[in-house]
C-alpha cells in the first residue's frame, strides 16, 4: 500500500471513534464544567483527543521509522488523560513532560551535544504546555495542529522526505474529524489528552525536521508563532507582575477577543488568517537565503506588534467602558 494512503487510515480512524465511541458517551466523561476563567457557559465534554492519539497511534504500523516518537505520544496522552480524570499536581505533570521529552531525544537517535539535549528539552516541554495554553477557544487548537502540520507537511514534501511528510499529513488527518466538532459551537473539546501530545507534536517534529536539514530553525517557529508568540508574552507579562502564570486565566489575546464581544467562531476565522500568513512566511526561510529569511522574520514582528497594540488598545478601552 503506498504511504499515501496511511493519512486516509488516520482520517477513518479518529471518525469512527469521536462519531462511535466519544460523541454518544459525550455527557457521561469528563465533563469541562465552565467557571470564571472559562470561555464556555455549559458543560462541554473534554475527550476529543482521545480519538486524535488513536487516529494518529493507528499509522504506526506503516511509519515505524518513527516509534519512538509514537511511544512519546502514547506516554502523554496517558498521563493527561489521569490528569483529566483525577488531576495531578503541576509539578508532577512537568517532571512527566520533561522526562518524556528527554527520553525521545535521547532515543531518537538526533544529532546533538549534552547541552543541546537540555535546550532541547525545555524547549519541547514548553512548547508541550503552551499549547495546553492556547487551548481555551472553539476551533482554536485544532485549527493550529491543521495548518501548523500541513505546512511540515508540505516542507517536508519538498526535501523529498515522503515518510516524514506522511506523518505529518497523518497528524492533519487525526485532528480534522475532532475540528468539525469543535467549531463553533463546539460539541467537544480535546483535554490535556489531546493538547499536551499535540504541543509535543509540534515542538518535537519541528526539532527532527531541523535536525535533519529539512529546514532552519525560523521556519517551525514562525509555522507555530500564533501559540508561541500569545503565551509567551501573555505568561511573561503575569510572570512579571508575580502572578502565578501557571493557573488558568483569561488573559491571552484570543480569549480578550472573545470578552470584548468577538464570537468564537469570528475569532478562530481571524487566528487561522494569522496562522496561514505565518505558514507563508515560514516557507520563505526554506529558500538558502539569509535576507529572505531575515525578511520573513522581521514581517511577523511587524505584524505581531501591530495586532498586539491593537488589542492592547481596545483592551484598554473595553476595560474603562466597563468601569463607567
């Protein structure tokens, strides 16, 4: 069977379990109960990645090349989905994440120094957690896993490195039965289950692809700048006002759109014309030329600092319209 096909297994499997296994049973599991940091008003079920790690788990028989990768998301999902259900501490989900990411890279077989490996490693695990972040909108994530993947995809395509594209085309197909559902109004959402082996996804297949020359290290940055750039200034800025930047919270830029009045339909729409302008800009640094890739750099700061200082702006005066 040509690897091709492998994607369209993924597709089949991850709709046959949100549409037979997780939607029927959706009022029953794992219930997202809304509170004063939440977006939601009503109970929305948490299980969405549950199919997204079976959809994705089912083309390891073809893509074995990448096991090892594979067990990295098959151990995440594992504890996010304890997570989901008991509840861990934070310490202990980031010890999990650290260890799992430092394990991949030591099992990986990846080309780096001791110090590479701990860069590595924070580096991973940070992006692992941002996305858990960023998972608060309808549409949001799981728009950011379909465009962030499909663009590895591509590049990957065009270092003629099909098995790795495949997986990629793979990890596109796992997530797109869970986006229809998720749009808005979202009937599921993905949990930690599915968040946490997805930031996994796009640090650690974004670190292979540069490891092994298929692109700079600009391009899986910008690819996944939307969620990198929102929790990393949103965090920093708690961090600075000594807020406890590891709770759950209302303050990054998408969720501001939604409380100032944006639907979270509006709002996705917006993030996914960000997303598809970063994905551009990325495939600009494929192209051995220091300027271009310096060009595409300097345009997504411009762009970044535009949208942030508009934001900022009617932040402000949603803020004082409210106090009037």
């Amino acid at each position: 069977m040509s690897l091709y096909f492998v994607p369209t297994i993924s597709f089949a499997v991850g709709f046959l379990a949100l549409r037979v296994l997780l939607l029927p049973r959706a009022r029953t599991w794992f219930l997202d109960q809304p509170n004063h940091r939440s977006l939601h008003h009503s109970p929305i079920p948490r299980t969405g990645g549950i199919a997204i790690v079976l959809a994705l788990l089912a083309s390891a028989v073809w893509l074995r090349e990448f096991n090892v990768l594979y067990v990295g998301v098959l151990l995440l999902s594992t504890v996010s989905l304890v997570d989901d259900w008991r509840g861990l501490h934070q310490g202990v989900r980031l010890a999990a994440h650290l260890l799992i990411a430092f394990l991949y890279l030591h099992s990986s077989g990846l080309d780096t120094m001791i110090h590479g490996y701990l860069l590595a490693t924070l580096a991973i695990a940070w992006v692992t957690n941002l996305y858990n972040f960023m998972d608060g909108s309808d549409g949001l994530a799981g728009g950011m896993a379909t465009f962030g993947f499909s663009f590895y995809a591509l590049a990957a395509w065009m270092n003629d490195a099909l098995s790795f594209a495949v997986l990629c085309l793979c990890v596109v197909a796992a997530v797109l039965p869970f986006l229809v559902a998720n749009f808005s109004p979202s009937k599921i959402f993905l949990g930690d289950a599915g968040s946490i082996p997805l930031g996994f996804l796009a640090s650690a297949l974004g670190m292979f692809g540069w490891l092994k020359g298929y692109w700079n290290l600009c391009f899986p940055i910008l690819v996944f700048s939307p969620f990198i750039v929102d929790a990393s200034v949103t965090l920093a800025r708690r961090g600075l006002r000594r807020e406890r930047f590891w709770q759950a919270h209302r303050e990054h830029y998408y969720q501001r759109l939604v409380r100032m009045g944006w639907t979270h339909r509006k709002t996705a729409l917006a993030e996914y014309l960000v997303m598809v302008i970063m994905g551009f800009l990325g495939l600009l640094t494929l192209a051995d030329s220091a300027w271009l890739s310096g060009l595409a750099l300097a345009l997504a700061a411009v762009l970044y600092l535009l949208l942030a200082g508009m934001i900022d702006s009617a932040w402000d005066r949603h803020l004082v319209m409210n106090k009037a």
